[in-house]
C-alpha cells in the first residue's frame, strides 16, 4: 500500500510542469476570462485604443479595455500596454505592498476560485513571464526588458 500511494504522489508531481505547459488561450484562459471579466471587457467594451483616448468615461461607465480575443489580450501583456495585465491582477504576493491589482478581486467569487483562476493565467504567460513592467519606465515601474519578454508564452 505505501508503495502504491509514493507511485500516485510520484506521477502527480511529475504531471504538474507538464500540465502548466498545456496551458493554452483557447482552453484554459478564455473560459475564465469570458466567465470573470466579460461584462466589463467584453467583445463591446473599447479596444485599448479607444479606451485609451476617453478613459474617464469608460471608467465611470465601469468599462475597461477589450480583452475578448488573444490578439486584445496580449496588447495588455506585451504590447502597447506591458504589464497592465499582470498589474491588475496580480495577488499581491509578489509586490513590495502586498496590495492586489484592482482587478483581482474580480478572478472568482471566493479566495479559491481567484487563486485557482491565477495560477492557471500565469501557468499560461509562462515561468518568470508574469512581469508588471511597462514597455516605457514609469513612476516606480521600470521598462519591461527583452529578457522579460522572451519569458512569454502565451500558447494560443
């Protein structure tokens, strides 16, 4: 019995880095962007562009920019706007404050559900591809290098 029990622990440990290589857009994070983030980001909120030109009204009709296709998606990973993705929903763990994006709490309905929903997202960004930084320095929040970007991932 001890031997059968080291044997499951064995496979499901060595299933683990090979799942978080599986993840992809089409499966694993459009479903939780489209069940957690559509009424805001949704297929008719503004692209990044737009948003980006009338952000006060977008922000006080609760709108954010588009995040309903991969190409929408990674304009807020990679570029014109690195790192606002990770930024807003990041968990806090990793940042000096240990305050969540602003948009973490919109990952689920419980603690669970939003660590479970961030674990799959960075699993997908990619190991060391889950960066806050922007494309330009700004503030405190220094400019994304090539390195950075070369840790992405982003299996569609």
């Amino acid at each position: 019995m001890k031997f059968k029990v080291l044997g499951i622990l064995a496979c499901a440990t060595m299933a683990l880095p090979a799942l978080a290589a599986d993840v992809t857009y089409r499966a694993d994070v459009q479903p939780i962007l489209k069940a957690q983030c559509d009424d805001c980001h949704g297929a008719e909120a503004p692209t990044l562009k737009e948003f980006d030109l009338a952000k006060e009204k977008y922000t006080k009709e609760k709108s954010g920019p588009r995040l309903s296709t991969y190409e929408t998606l990674l304009q807020l990973i990679a570029y014109p706007d690195s790192g606002a993705f990770m930024r807003r929903l990041d968990d806090g763990s990793g940042s000096a404050d240990k305050k969540p994006g602003n948009m973490y709490k919109h990952l689920g309905e419980t603690d669970g559900q939003r660590a479970a929903n961030l674990k799959v997202i960075k699993a997908w960004v990619g190991e060391g591809g889950w960066n806050p930084n922007r494309w330009t320095a700004r503030g405190d929040v220094p400019a994304i290098t090539k390195e950075q970007l070369d840790k992405l991932q982003l299996k569609y």
